[in-house]
C-alpha cells in the first residue's frame, strides 16, 4: 500500500539535489520486506538474550510488588518525613521517558520533519510502554491498588468521600489517562496501511488478524485523503499533551509551599527535561534495535545525529534550569528556599546532585563536536548516562526537599530498601519486554511513510535528472 506522491514529500529536495533519510534507492518492495523480515523470520540469539534478561527483571519487579503488596508499603523506607521517594521518583521519569514519542509522532508530524518517518512507530511504541509503568507506580502507593477506582468520579454512596478536583494529584490521573488514550489510537492508526500491506501477503490466520486489524483499508485515493486528514487531527489534539501532560505532574511539586519545590520554573523545566529523557531512551533503543534488526538502511546515522542535536538542545535547557533555580534561591533571600537549594550540592545527598550534574549538564555538551555525533557507540553511552542523570535529577528533586523539613526535629535520611530497588527493576524489564515483543509482532518501521518519501524522491530526482 504506497501512499500517493504529495509536495509534502518533495519539499525536502533542496535545489536539484533530494535529501534522503535512507540509504541507498531501495524498490518499494524490498522496503517491505526489510520491515517484514522480522515479523516472519525466528528471532536471533541477540533477540532472545535481551528478552531473557528483560524477562528477569520483570519477574524480580513482580515477585517485589506482590510481597509489598501483601505486606503493606511499609517493606518500603519510607518515614514520618519522607513519603514519597523511589515510587514517585520512577512515576515522574516514565512519564518523561514517553514525551519524546509524542513530539515525534505528532510536532515533527505538523513541522513536515522527514526524518521522523523512520523512528516515530518505536517511539510511539516506547511512549505507551513507558505510561503504563508509570501508572503502576501511584497504584502501588495507594498500598491497596484494589480500590483505586476511588479516584473515578463517578455516582457513590460513600457519603461525603468524593474526588477533590482541586488536588493536582487528581489531574494526574485524568492527564495520565488521556494521555495513554491519544497515544493509543495515534500508534494504531498510523499502523493500518501497514497492516493491509502485511494482509496482502499473508496467508492463513495471519491474513484473516491482519484483515481485521487493517479495517477494510483498500489503498484509493479516497481513502488515502481521509487518513491524511485523520492523522493531522490527532496530531493537533497530542501537540498540547506534551506541554499539559507534564506540567500538571510538576503541579503536584510546584503547587505545594516546600521549599525547593514552590516555584513557577517547573513546567516548563519538566517539559524540557522529559523530552531530554525521552530522546535519550529513543536513542537507546533504536541503536539496540537497528542492530539486532538488521535496519541500519532505515534507521542511518543521520536519524541519530538529528537526535543528538535534539538532546544537546534540550540538555541546554536543562542546564539552564539548574541555573535559574540557583540564582532564583539566592536572589530570593529566602533563608529555607537557600537552604534547600543549595543543600543539594552540599548537603547528605550531595553525591547524587553531582551525578545528575555531571550526566544532565556536561555530558550533553560533547554533542557539540560532530565525530561525536558520528560515532554510534558514543551516542550510546551518552543516552544511557541521560537518563541516569535523569532518574537522578527526580530523586534529588523529591527526596532533598523533602527529607529536611522547617523543623529540625523531623530531619530525617531515607533509604531506599531492596523492595524499592527490586520493583525498579521492574519497570525497566516490563518495558524493555513490551519493546522487544513490539518489535517482533508488530512493524517497528512505518513502510507507507518510507515509501512515499522514497517515491517523493525519486520523483524530484527524475524530475531535475
């Protein structure tokens, strides 16, 4: 099913010359079956080594969350002054692990950015893995998951016991959910051309999932314009999503009277930063993936160094950040609001400030020098210590404010307990199982956009040829 040759396409060719985002001039169908390779083919030992290892992680997350569920959190080292810590420190970095999907399925999508084509189906696919464990998280510090439906407003009996709309808590889960639901229907709709691609060649049961999944799509020009239309909707409905989503989670710090928390710069200082994160785990991935894959035609070195440009951008945000809380302490005067700003780089905790410094702010800046944007096992390594710098960036925040209080008398150290660690590791194996079972069943790699870039290629080149 190849898309329609539009000016859309064409207006990446600058002069007489075409831009393209994958190597060499590969026919349509040769396109097709480099994406369809791998959901035909047995996985390699690559493939089932990763998932082994994401499979134990999920089993040690699950074993951990059923004891403290059949417990109670106190298994977790939470205290009198400390109540949240590990379990909202890993909600707030899922949900800033799934921004980058967003942005680039639905803002690059508006900004007719070509080079999205190739890695926007992963990333939406990360963009959904990543919000269900995040969901998971405020589920389990209810310490009964059982009746989180307490949260839905819906007709009770329960008396006076209603939700309370003014609680930013409460509109993390009606941002959380409409979140989830965007992300949802803008990855499968993107997937129904593909899906009637694989039904043409398919047999058997295959064809008939196929069949359903694709919903009657019969490629005409009708039918292509409509689809056009439906995907640019989405898009304007997910756009404000990547600002709201996580706007209303830093409300949940910002809308308190703590010091280090009481401050107008955390939005746009968590939207910065989520994007940060979530391109650094993109990056993670479809390094991991292109390789074991075999899609290094698709995915080039160029998706990765408009990525890292991407990063250096956002890491210079937040380091800015940083900088304005700083400076926002000192110029205050404020005695407390100093003291807990600058009692993270001097205080207990002092070690994992200066880990999320050293990750956030001067890794980042290396992405300055082209050689470093060029060499795919570097890229590798810096995503992977963003987002450590990342995950460290929410403990300091929650965990420095919070463990230092107005009195002195409730001053008190946390320490997280194997329970914590272990449900951490958790997270990270449902993910990367869900991402690794993606990539299997499902085509990680939009063709239909593939191939009409290609078309719209060959097109202009044919054309000034």
């Amino acid at each position: 099913m190849t898309p329609p040759v539009k000016h859309a396409y064409a207006s990446s060719a600058v002069g007489t010359r075409a831009v393209r985002w994958i190597q060499g001039s590969p026919a349509l169908s040769e396109i097709t079956d480099d994406v369809a390779r791998p959901l035909n083919a047995w996985p390699g030992k690559g493939w089932f080594a990763c998932f082994l290892a994401a499979f134990t992680a999920l089993s040690i997350g699950m074993a951990c969350v059923t004891y403290q569920v059949a417990t109670g959190i106190g298994t977790w080292g939470l205290n009198k002054t400390v109540g949240w810590a590990f379990d909202i420190t890993n909600f707030v970095f899922w949900v800033g692990i799934g921004h980058a999907g967003t942005l680039i399925s639905a803002i690059l999508l508006l900004f007719r950015q070509k080079w999205r084509t190739s890695i926007n189906r992963s990333a939406e696919a990360m963009t959904i893995f990543a919000v269900m464990c995040a969901a998971l998280f405020p589920l389990i510090h209810m310490g009964r998951p059982w009746l989180a439906f307490f949260v839905l407003p819906y007709p009770n009996s329960r008396g006076p016991l209603w939700v309370n709309f003014r609680s930013p808590l409460l509109w993390d889960v009606f941002a959380i959910n409409t979140y989830l639901t965007i992300s949802l229907v803008f990855w499968y709709v993107g997937m129904i051309p593909d899906f009637a691609t694989l039904r043409d060649r398919a047999t058997g049961i295959r064809k008939q999932i196929y069949g359903i999944l694709c919903m009657g799509w019969n490629g005409s020009h009708r039918t292509w314009s409509r689809y056009e239309t439906l995907s640019l909707i989405l898009a304007g409905l997910a756009t404000p999503l990547v600002i709201s989503v996580h706007s209303i989670v830093s409300m949940d710090f910002a809308t308190s009277i703590l010091p280090g928390w009481h401050t107008t710069l955390f939005p746009p200082y968590f939207v910065a930063g989520a994007v940060y994160s979530g391109f650094g785990m993109v990056m993670t991935l479809l390094i991991l993936t292109r390789q074991l894959m075999h899609l290094e035609a698709y995915i080039t070195h160029r998706h990765l160094d408009a990525m890292a440009k991407v990063m250096l951008l956002t890491g210079s945000i937040v380091a800015l950040s940083y900088a304005t809380e700083f400076f926002s302490a000192w110029l205050s005067g404020n005695m407390y609001e100093q003291a807990a700003i600058f009692g993270r780089a001097i205080g207990p905790y002092a070690w994992a400030f200066w880990t999320m410094f050293a990750c956030n702010v001067l890794t980042p800046q290396v992405l300055w020098l082209r050689r470093v944007r060029g060499s795919i096992p570097t890229l590798f390594v810096i995503s992977i210590l963003v987002n450590i710098g990342m995950w460290f960036e929410r403990f300091v925040i929650i965990v420095t404010s919070l463990h230092q209080s107005y009195l002195p008398s409730s001053w008190v150290m946390y320490r997280p307990t194997m329970i914590e660690v272990g449900t951490l590791i958790g997270s990270f194996g449902l993910f990367f199982t869900c991402f690794l079972l993606f990539i299997r069943l499902l085509p990680m790699i939009a063709m239909w956009e593939i191939k009409g870039g290609a078309g719209a290629v060959d097109h202009v080149e044919t054309k000034h040829g």
